[in-house]
C-alpha cells in the first residue's frame, strides 16, 4: 500500500493538478461544472454530455469506487447519495476543486468554504449574556434587504458553497427568511438553521421542512430553568426553547442538534444534557467553545480553566463510545485528547467530523483544528466577510467584491490557514495539524491570531498569565 507521503506527492504533481484542473472547469455546453457532470453520469441521473464530461465521467468513476470502498461503501449506495441531494455532489466538487486550487497540503483547503454561516440579523428576542453578535431586540440596522440577500445566495451558489446556516441574532425574526430558505435549497444548496429554539411553534417547524431546511442547531445552556433562563435574560425561555426541540423532532426529516456553550456555570452539566438529549431523541449534542468576543468580553471570568476544558473533552470523548446520539465538540482539542486515549475506541472527532476508524487516522491532520478561514467563514448582516462566527475582522463584502478571489488570495486567510506561523506551545506541539488551538479565543484573550489558546492543557502558563 501506498504510504501517505507518496500520495501526497502524487497527488500535488504537476500532471495530476493538471488533470483535476480540467474535471473541475465550468463546462459551457452543458452549463455546468464538468465534475458534477461526471457525477451525475456516475450516479445514473444523466445519460447525455459532451465529449468532455464523458471523459470527466471516465476519470472519476475509477476514484469513486475506490472512495467508497476506503469508507466501506458499496458503490451503488454512493450513486444512490449523489442522487439525492445537489449539496452531496457541491461537497465533492468543493473537495477535488479544492485540491486544484490548493494541491494536498496540511491543513486540507477545499475550493470554498464547507459550511458557511451567514446572520441574516442581529435582532433577536432574547439579550444572551454571551452572545458574539451583541444581538438584540429592535436591531435591524444595515440588514441586507430580501433583493440584496437573493443575490447573496445566486453568488454563494456560483462560488459552489455546499451549505449555508442562517444565523443571527434570531434568523426566525426575520420576516423574509422562509423566502431565502427555499429560494436557497431550491439552488441545491444544503440549507441548515441556528436559532434559540424559543420560537419554534410546530406551525414554524412544518414551515422550515416545506421550505428545505435540514439542519437545525438549537441552543441550551443548562437542564435548569432558572440558569438557563438567566442566560439567556428571558423568563421563560427555557420552556419555549425544550417545546421548540419537541416540535422539530416530532415533525421529522431535519437533522437536530443540540448545541450548548460550556462554562463554570455548566459543565458539571454536561452528562445530564446529553442525557436529555438522548430522551428527546435529537441527533447530536455539540459542546461549544467559550469565546471572549462581544458580549462574551464582559463574562470572561465564567470561561473554563484548561483542567476543566480537559475534564470535559475527557468525558466526551468516553461518552461517545457508549451514546446513541453522535458528539462533537468545537474545540479542536478533542482530536488530541482521541490519540492521547488509551481506548480501543475506533472513533476518532475533529471539530467538526467524527471518523469511526483509526485506520483513517491520518485524515485528522488534513481535516483536523481550527476551521477559521479555511472550511468556514462567516458573512455579516451588511454583507461583510469575517473568517469565522468569532472574528470580525472584515475581509471584504460579499456584494462588492469577488469572493472566490478573496477565498484563494486573501492574505489573513492565507496566514490562518498556515500552521507554521502559530506561537509556541501551539507550534511545537505534535498535535499541531490535528489540533493547533482555537484561533478566535487566541485573538479574543491576546489580540494576536497565532498566540496560544489559553484554554488547552498544553498552555496552562498562559491561562494562568491571563488571571493575574
């Protein structure tokens, strides 16, 4: 078998950059990229193309098989996925582009962000001690209006963006948001929801599944009313956000996740909200990240320290051996704390995927840490683009400027996107590609996007610095 540094060097070779070049090109006859052309034809929906496509089809076909078999799928189930859903075949595209584009490196930088988060609004019904947006009731200012945001989506759909998460504030107080919800699911882009849960009325579930929403990621901060409440400074909100999950669970047909923000106030929490979780029969729970940014920047004596940050990775990386339900944690750290354990698990998380064998291991350092700039970027209620949901450092506006241009030749994203330039304990750490800290409570706690994040055992000297 071919090793990992040998594929590597195949792979960035002129001739096969070349050849991957001309699968991914724009196809004018048949008005659409040759690869999705190729994997339409693979997958049985298309019978005619250009000679070209033919050819594309002719090249991949042999890759996929052998894709499918890597993860132990039959090929026709893979025809079978790439039937189903566009945003399957965006992906794929977004990944052999991306190696076009950017060759085989560590960090892997597909041709455009996997997953991009767009906050449609920064009004919201509730006022969230944390909340990175500084998101309130009555704040509508430098929206993009309904017209603007149709364009946003005709864009993303060009650049090829295989999802996008609507995002606030509250994405539901927006009045026109079902219209951009189905206007982008009917683009084949896969059309995922980030709310507080507390408006979800089952009327508002049935209208989020008739309009394409698949993906629904609820925020809950503790099993408590009264602390969950006082997090979110709503009475009553922890009643609407459980009744909120109820309904989109009893709908069906989304994917729900559960999303809760650990700090001192509820990580002694967790196992029992993974319990709930469980007994209301969502898909996933996410433990998300602290980070000091917003209103965030007021509370930052309730982040964890980098003992309790390893306490809870701990558990979740146990937990997700004995769970029905599949757990993620956006601290890349977790990736550490897998191949630091001594389980025989064969699960292995990053921040954003869980792999279920150690025999792919090696994925983790092309897939694995920070997400930041590279597999996803934010874009602000005005349009503007920031690196990630934490960061807010302009990097230009989505209806003024090229995105795809920003995406290969901007500078901080290049610079984000560079291990090598991260600060020490980061930098020499073994687990640098795997894991390379959080790059926004870097810039949250130092100003700096390559110091240290504070919150990993490894820097214990530096969270330590911080309190004094």
């Amino acid at each position: 078998m071919l090793s990992v540094e040998i594929i590597e060097k195949l792979v960035n070779t002129k001739v096969v950059r070349y050849a991957l070049k001309f699968l991914t090109r724009y196809c004018p006859i048949d008005r659409q990229n040759r690869f999705e052309n190729a994997l339409l034809l693979y997958s049985g929906m298309q019978k005619k193309t250009c000679l070209k496509c033919y050819i594309a089809k002719i090249m991949v076909s042999p890759g996929l098989n052998i894709g499918a078999s890597f993860f132990g799928m039959k090929k026709e189930k893979l025809k079978n996925l790439l039937k189903k859903q566009d945003f399957r075949r965006k992906f794929l595209l977004a990944y052999v582009k991306g190696i076009a584009d950017f060759g085989l490196v560590k960090p892997f930088v597909p041709s455009a962000p996997l997953h991009l988060v767009w906050e449609v609004t920064h009004n919201c019904n509730l006022n969230c001690i944390h909340c990175s947006a500084n998101a309130k009731k009555n704040n509508r200012k430098n929206e993009l209006s309904t017209e603007e945001a149709i364009k946003v989506i005709d864009i993303l759909e060009k650049f090829n963006v295989p999802c996008i998460e609507f995002s606030g504030g509250e994405p539901l107080t927006r009045p026109d948001i079902f219209r951009l919800i189905k206007y982008t699911n009917d683009k084949g882009i896969y059309v995922a929801i980030a709310t507080n849960g507390t408006l979800i009325t089952k009327d508002i579930a049935r209208k989020m599944k008739e309009n394409g929403v698949k993906y629904i990621r609820i925020s809950l901060d503790s099993i408590y009313h009264e602390k969950h409440d006082d997090f979110r400074n709503m009475k009553g909100a922890f009643n609407k956000t459980l009744q909120g999950i109820k309904n989109v669970v009893e709908t069906g047909g989304f994917y729900v996740i559960i999303s809760t923000t650990v700090t001192k106030k509820n990580y002694k929490e967790i196992p029992e909200i993974i319990d709930l979780c469980e007994k209301l029969g969502v898909d996933s729970f996410t433990a998300s990240n602290f980070i000091p940014v917003g209103r965030g920047k007021e509370i930052v004596d309730i982040d964890l320290t980098p003992d309790e940050r390893e306490e809870v990775l701990k558990f979740l990386y146990k937990k997700m051996q004995e769970t029905s339900i599949t757990i993620y944690s956006t601290a890349p750290q977790i990736s550490r704390v897998a191949l630091q354990s001594s389980s025989s698990s064969e699960i292995l998380p990053s921040s954003f995927v869980v792999l279920r064998t150690k025999e792919k291991k090696f994925l983790l350092e092309y897939i694995g840490g920070c997400n930041c700039g590279r597999l996803f970027i934010r874009i602000m209620p005005n349009g503007d683009i920031v690196p990630c949901s934490y960061i807010t450092e302009k990097v230009g506006n989505i209806l003024e400027d090229d995105i795809e241009d920003i995406w290969k030749n901007n500078q901080l994203f290049k610079n984000l996107r560079n291990r090598k330039l991260l600060k020490p304990e980061c930098s020499n750490c073994e687990y640098v590609y795997h894991c390379g800290g959080c790059r926004a409570r870097a810039y949250g706690y130092f100003q700096d996007f390559f110091a240290p994040d504070p919150g990993c055992i490894n820097n214990k000297k530096y969270f330590d610095m911080l309190k004094k």
